[in-house]
C-alpha cells in the first residue's frame, strides 16, 4: 500500500468500508465505494462534527476521518465499527496522503 488515493482505496476503502459505507443506506450518507468515495470524502463537512471536513487537504489532524480511523472522535464510534481497527502503519499513509494535498 501507498499514500495515494487509489491504493487506499482499493486496501483499505473497498475491502473494508463498502460493507457498511454504499448504497443509499450508507452511515451518515457517507459512500466510499470507488465511484464516489473521493467527493464524498475530500473538502466535505462531517455530518456528526459538521466544523470539520471528513478529510482537509493538507491537515490530516483535523480531518474527521483520521479521528475515526485513530479513536478520538467525538461523536459515535471508532471505524471500521466494531473493528478490527486499521493498523498504525496504514493509517499513516491516510495522514500522508491529506498532508501532501488529498490528491485524486
Ligand atoms: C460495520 C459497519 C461499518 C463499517 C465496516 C465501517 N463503518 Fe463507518 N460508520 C458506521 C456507522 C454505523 C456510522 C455512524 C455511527 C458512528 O459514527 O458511530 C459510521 C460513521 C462513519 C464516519 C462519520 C461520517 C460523518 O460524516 O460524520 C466516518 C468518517 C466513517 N464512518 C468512516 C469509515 C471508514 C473509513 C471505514 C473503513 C475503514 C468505516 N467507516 C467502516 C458503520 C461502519
């Protein structure tokens, strides 16, 4: 895995998200899906914190994911819900990827 979009996708968004985040069921109307993860995610309020963007390009501290992914959210669970959690090392390379601009 790389600290780009498309392999956190195909690593880490569609083999373990789209269980729950697809269709128009998705949790907090949150589809990260291939085909729409990207809008969804970058530049987006959060529905539970609406103050901070899911991801903020080049701040992965204050990108909502991050606080999901890493368990210091401040509304509801952290993700994958019920786990198991993303390890350290794979959730690096999400903050890397904000940090260096959330590209496409
Ligand atoms: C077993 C189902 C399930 C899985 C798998 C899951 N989620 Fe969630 N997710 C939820 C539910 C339910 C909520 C809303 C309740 C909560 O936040 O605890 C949620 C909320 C969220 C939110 C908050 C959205 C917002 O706009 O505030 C984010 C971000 C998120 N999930 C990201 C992820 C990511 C990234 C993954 C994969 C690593 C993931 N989730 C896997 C069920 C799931």
């Amino acid at each position: 895995m790389t600290a780009t979009f498309s392999s956190i996708q195909s690593h880490v968004f569609t083999p373990v998200c789209t269980a729950c985040h697809s269709g128009g069921a998705a949790p907090q109307g949150l589809r990260l899906d291939a085909a729409n993860s990207f809008t969804m995610l970058v530049g987006v309020s959060s529905a539970e914190v609406s103050a901070l963007k899911r991801v903020a390009p080049g701040d992965a501290d204050n990108s909502y994911l991050v606080h999901k992914l890493e368990g210091h959210q401040s509304v509801g669970a952290r993700m994958p819900f019920g786990g198991p959690y993303l390890d350290a090392g794979t959730i690096n390379l999400i903050r890397q990827w904000i940090n260096n601009g959330a590209l496409k």
